[in-house]
C-alpha cells in the first residue's frame, strides 16, 4: 500500500520492497555474470575469472545503489 507520495504505508509494504529486491539481485548478478562471460572472447578458466569479476562487479554497483539516500527511503526504512 502507499500514499500519494509513492511512499510505503505499511511495515509490509516495505517487507515485499526488501523482498523484491533481493530477488531481484539474485537473479540479476549471475545473469549479468553470464551474459558478460559469454561477451567476453576468453575459454576455459579465463572465463571463470570474467564472470567472477563481473558478478562481484554487479554486486558492487547494487550495494552502492542501496546506499542511495532516494533507495534507502525505499527500502528498509521503516522501523517499526
């Protein structure tokens, strides 16, 4: 539920947010990872590292995104 400011009403609200959100970022990490190791003219274990590093990479840029004072009133800021 939300208000006309497209804020979250209700503690639940904000659970499925949080919720979202992860699941999001589980499958988008190692999509992103595939998708760039595929790219990526490397085989073998060079492959590996692409994707690695592409994964961590994505994982970075979600964590500073989460830092965002716009997300964080999106995510997880209620506490009640």
């Amino acid at each position: 539920m939300q208000d006309q400011s497209g804020k979250c009403c209700s503690k639940s609200c904000n659970s499925m947010m949080w919720w979202a959100t992860l699941i999001v970022a589980v499958l988008a990490v190692p999509s992103f990872g595939f998708i760039i190791a595929t790219m990526i003219p490397i085989k073998g274990i060079g492959e590996i590292a692409v994707f690695m590093v592409a994964c961590w990479f994505c994982t970075f840029l979600g964590m500073k995104l989460m830092h965002m004072p716009n997300m964080r009133q999106k995510v997880g800021s209620n506490k009640e």
